[in-house]
C-alpha cells in the first residue's frame, strides 16, 4: 500500500501503510489547495457543481423548461444586474438567488455549451450542460393531475410511469407513502428498471427550487429496516438517475445505492436524516455501483448514544467505483465513520475501489467522541483515490479523523487540533 500524505494545517491522520511517505514541499500535492485558494483570494463567481448537468429548454412550467441550480461561490447576495447563460444564451426566470446557489428556468435560449455565472467584477469557471429532449412533470402529494404546472400528477404515478429523459419537480409537501410497490416495498421509491434513463438522458427527481419537499417513512413508521429511496426493487436495479434538493427522513437510510447495476446517479443537494436505534451496520447513503456523484448533501441528527462505530454516514462498498463525494456537510451526527469505504462484501470477499475522489467536504461534530471522520479499511492492495481540501472538525473519537487501511491513496488536508491526537500511525 502506498500513502502519499500532505500536511497542510486540518484533522489528525491515522495510516495504516506498508508504505508512507509525507511530503512538506512537493509542488504537484499542493495544486488542488493553490486553485482553492486563488478561488477565494479572487472574489470571481465561481460555480462547483450544478444539480442537472442535461436538461430540455421546453415544457414544463409556461414551456420554458426545466429547472437547473448551480452551487458554488460568489454570485452575490441578491442578483442585481448578475445573468447565468448556458451555451451562451440568457437563462429565463430565476427561483433563488443566493451567494452560495442559483436556481434558474433554463428557457428556449440555453444551448449545449459551457454554464457560466456573470457578474459586474467578471465571470464565473465554465461548467458542461447539455440541452437535450425529454419531459417536465410536476408532482405533489395528493396530485391527480396529468403531471403539467397546473394539474401536478400523484407520486404514485410519477414512479409508474417514468420515462428516460423525465423530470419530475416534487412541489412542497411530506411525502409518506409507499410508492413503489407497496406490497413488500420498505421505502418511499423503490426503483427498477421501469425508472431507469440511458447516458445523457437521466430520470431525474428534484424538489422544486424555493420550496421543501419532505420523503419520510409512512405512517406509522417502521421501527427498522426503513429507506426512502432504493436503488433496486427485488430482481433489478435502476440507473442513469439523478435525485436532488430533496428532505429524506429514513429509519434506517435515506438511499439504499446496493442494487447490481445501479450506475450513473446524481445525488446532489439533499438533506439527510435516519431516526433508527442500535446497530444498523450501513450507511445513511450507501453506494456499491460505478460513476456515481454525492454532492452539496447535508447529513445530520443522525445516530446513537453511545456512538456505535458500525453505523456509518455515507458508505461506499464492493463496486463503488468512479465514485466522487464533495462539497458535503455532515454534522451532528453520533456513529462511525463519516465517509466510509470497505471492500469486504457479505460473504466475505475483499475488493478494490478504485477512483474514489473524496474533497471539499465539512465534516464536524459536537464532540470528538461522537463521530469519526473518512475511513479506508478492509480493501486490495490495487484500490486508489484521493482525499483533499476536506475540513475536519471535532472528529476522531479514540481512534482517527482520517484512517487508511489499504491501497494507494494521495492524501492532502489540513487539522483542527480538536480532533483525534494521532497524527500519523505505520504499521
């Protein structure tokens, strides 16, 4: 096993490594932390990550499309005369203007090109978007409807009838039903591959910017064993779907990603939250598929007392691969780690993860006792990935803040000294 680590100023580090090399000047470490700086030191808009990165510039709400939201950094506290173009042309009506995020309505002049944000001081990064077919439908609670903005379709029927390339807009309101199959189904959505999209043409759910929507367990909630969403139905997994700007209130988890095939999801601006109790051995979300994003998500109020180490935030398993986690806050929880990866499956066998790129990420807890921070553990010699620009706070309990158990792994982060003393451990 081969760790590269960086110390820059954040978390204690434990390494278990054959291998370990710590490097206090080495110029290619340092280039992800110099562009954060020069991000911040600049005062340009900058755009992290978008929730659809494909969408259509018509129908839906008058026919101008669907509803795109953009995460990043200075865009201002209002808009004033600030304008958002893709591939060159002005978006249309904008929901939510912060700082921090913009929702915009894509409008029939977006093009496929490059996202920008403009500002008076200048210009945003360019992000890729592709302008492509499909439907915008829109859903509430108790819709009956035919899905358009004024007659909104049930949950229900959202779900029954998917098509590649939808997607839905859930308007304000708790969602608690089964809508899946409601026969055996222990989640809001238990998907298949009747709610599958294909590359480029994703089924996208997405609560509808500027307003809450809720996914919790139906009424009475389930004691244990309860998810919001799963990935995969008894025999078959959905893929190519991406779920954002949602509020998940599990039992057990908010997104079960374990389902075989289950590729190509977005998860990205949710809030997360499980109300179980003892020993649940899995993650809040969990993934074992390949080319998956997990980004700008909150994950909170979530654990026991005392912490139980099994229980885990996100969890990426056997065939997590491609797999990016970034610009997540996770905080106030009371478990293991908080990001967690393993290659030991069910039955025993070990795995390699590769490409998992870990950065950017807030991770914090009341007290140090009651979380740990990223975990690598139980994988092959040939697993890999990276792990950067995370903010570790208050983590660690007795054991680590960052702890590597296998494969090669370019680490560069900066400490809190509230965190787990240790700061490095060979063994």
């Amino acid at each position: 096993m081969m760790v590269r680590l960086r110390r820059v100023a954040l978390a204690p580090l434990m390494i278990a490594a054959s291998f370990l090399r710590c490097h206090s000047s080495n110029s290619d470490l340092l280039t992800p932390l110099r562009e954060t700086e020069s991000v911040f030191a600049s005062a340009l808009p900058r755009i992290f990550f978008s929730d659809l990165d494909t969408g259509p510039n018509t129908g839906g709400q008058d026919g101008r499309g669907a509803f795109v939201t953009i995460y990043g950094a200075g865009f201002g506290s209002s808009r004033g005369a600030s304008t958002t173009t893709v591939g060159g042309g002005n978006v249309d009506r904008y929901l939510v203007w912060s700082d921090t995020k913009v929702s915009f309505q894509l409008g029939p002049a977006a093009a496929t090109g490059d996202l920008v944000a403009h500002a008076p001081n200048g210009s945003s990064n360019a992000v890729p978007f592709v302008v492509r077919g499909g439907r915008v439908l829109f859903v509430t609670p108790d819709g009956t409807g035919d899905g358009s903005y004024p007659n909104p379709m049930s949950p229900y029927a959202a779900v029954n009838s998917a098509q590649a390339g939808d997607t839905f807009y859930f308007r304000a309101g708790t969602y608690s039903g089964k809508y899946g199959n409601p026969n055996w189904s222990t989640g809001n959505f238990t998907l298949g591959p009747g709610q599958s999209g294909t590359i480029g043409h994703p089924v996208a759910l997405v609560g509808y910017p500027g307003e809450t929507a809720v996914l919790e367990g139906p009424s009475p909630r389930q004691s244990t064993g309860y998810v919001n969403i799963r990935m995969s139905n008894a025999y078959e997994a959905a893929h190519d779907v991406t779920i954002a700007n949602l509020i998940l209130q599990g039992t057990d988890q908010c997104l079960d990603g374990e389902g075989a095939g289950a590729v190509n999801v977005r998860f990205v601006g949710n809030t997360c939250s499980a109300s179980y109790q003892g020993d649940r051995q899995t993650g809040v979300v969990t993934v074992s598929n390949v080319n998956w994003r997990l980004l700008g998500n909150e994950l909170r109020d979530t654990g026991t007392t005392p912490p139980i180490a099994t229980n885990r935030g996100i969890g990426l398993y056997p065939g997590a691969n491609h797999v990016e986690i970034a610009w997540n806050f996770i905080h106030d929880m009371r478990m293991g780690n908080a990001i967690d990866v393993q290659g030991v499956d069910t039955q025993g066998a070990t795995f390699s993860l590769k490409d998992i790129r870990i950065h950017d990420n807030v991770l914090t807890a009341a007290s140090v006792g009651d979380m740990r921070g990223i975990g690598v553990s139980r994988v092959l010699d040939a697993s890999d990935g990276t792990i950067y620009n995370n903010v570790l706070h208050n983590l660690g309990q007795d054991y680590a803040a960052i702890a590597i158990g296998g494969g090669s792994w370019d680490v560069y982060n900066t400490p809190s000294t509230a965190s787990a003393p240790r700061l490095a451990w060979c063994s």
